[in-house]
C-alpha cells in the first residue's frame, strides 16, 4: 500500500517500538492516531492522540468508533513479564496471552469494518522471533507470540475477501525499554520500523527484521 496519505493507527505508541512506528509513519507521510493506556504519555508532535488499552473492549470500541478514517492498523502494543509457564504466577501468563493474543484479536475485530469501509487497507503486526523458539525465563512470553503469529496468519485469509493486507513481522531484541535489562545485541528500533513499513509498502506477508529471525524460522525446518 502506499502509506503517504494514509491514515495510520499505533497501539502501544508512546515508548519504544510504538513510537519510532509513529515517528516514521508521520515521515512518510501518513496521518498518525497515536494510542496509549494513558494519552498523557504520549508526548510525539504531529499525531492524533487517543486513548486505547487493548486489553479494555471498552476503549478499543471507543478509539474504532473515533478513527473511522484508519487505512493502516500497526498492532504493536506488548508486554513482557519474564516468566515461565510452570511456576510462575498464572494472573502473569494470563496478562501475555490477553496483550498479545486477545488484545491484538480485538482490536482487529474492531477495526476490520473501518478497514473495508475505507477501501481494505492493512494490519502489521509486531510479533517476535519467540514465536518460533523457547527462552527459559519467558516461555509465557513465546507462547503468546506463537499464539500471536497464528493468529496473524488466519486473519490475512479471513480478510483477503475485503481487500485486507496482513504483514507479521518477527525480530529478535530491540534497544527499547521492555529490553533494557537484558545484556545481548540489540537492534535500533528506528530501523525495525523502517523496515517493517516497507515491507507493508511492498505488500509482503512476512518481515524477518534481523538475522536472528531468519535463524528462528529456519529452525522449524530442522
């Protein structure tokens, strides 16, 4: 699609990865609702500033009915608690599984009407190569992105029939703060969101950002 002249949608906007979307979005010329649990965090000049949580229906049906100009929906908005499956906290677990499975599912059900109203558009949506790979000590983690990409997958086939791209991209670390803890190479999260739009420009299905994805995928085979 072409995102100059677009209008944009960026859950999770207001740090990290969500906010260098919003930024390159604005750069390429696309009209920018940028989304937080707390608008007041949100401190990008240029952006329509809404309120979102998408772990709340309630305020995901309340941003679809205000952005009824959407063309481009970026599900980026995560969590990470660093926790395993096996004795961990389940309320823990549960919270991945609502941010990244059921969030980004609402969100999409929200907004798929808006979407074919304004001529089909596209979804991105920002997943992980530990959806294709284990970490002990985020397993949850890997197990809410796999569920994340399966999802990715099904909706592109639900929605081709409305003229909706689906893009899923996969990389490893990003130089961001729900990474700060963790000592291992990081990319710059500008350059994720660069490269996660162009391949939304070029109509690609999938985004292997970094080698490290590349590696994930690979894996499966072996």
């Amino acid at each position: 699609m072409d995102i100059n002249g677009s209008v944009a949608l960026v859950t999770g906007a207001n740090r990290g990865l969500g906010r260098h979307f919003a930024q390159e979005l604005l750069n390429r010329g696309a009209t920018v609702y940028a989304t937080a649990r707390d608008p007041r965090t949100v401190d990008l000049p240029g952006v329509r500033v809404l309120r979102l949580d998408v772990t709340d229906p309630g305020s995901i049906e309340a941003a679809a009915g205000v952005a009824k100009d959407v063309t481009l929906l970026v599900n980026n908005a995560g969590v990470a608690t660093y926790t395993n499956l096996l004795g961990s906290p389940l309320d823990a677990v549960r919270l991945e599984m609502e941010t990244h499975y059921f969030g980004t599912l609402q969100v999409i059900r929200a907004f798929a009407p808006v979407l074919a109203a304004n001529g089909g558009g596209a979804i991105l949506n920002v997943l992980s190569l530990l959806a294709w790979a284990n970490y002990d000590g985020a397993n949850s983690y890997s197990a809410a992105k796999a569920a994340q990409w399966s999802l990715t997958n099904g909706v592109r086939l639900e929605l081709a029939k409305q003229g909706t791209h689906v893009t899923g991209v996969h990389l490893g670390a990003a130089d961001t703060d729900m990474m700060a803890g963790w000592d291992v190479p990081k990319l710059d999260p500008a350059f994720v969101a660069a490269t996660a739009l162009d391949g939304v420009a070029n109509g690609w299905t999938e985004v292997l950002v970094d080698d490290a994805s590349r590696a994930a995928k690979a894996a499966l085979t072996t």
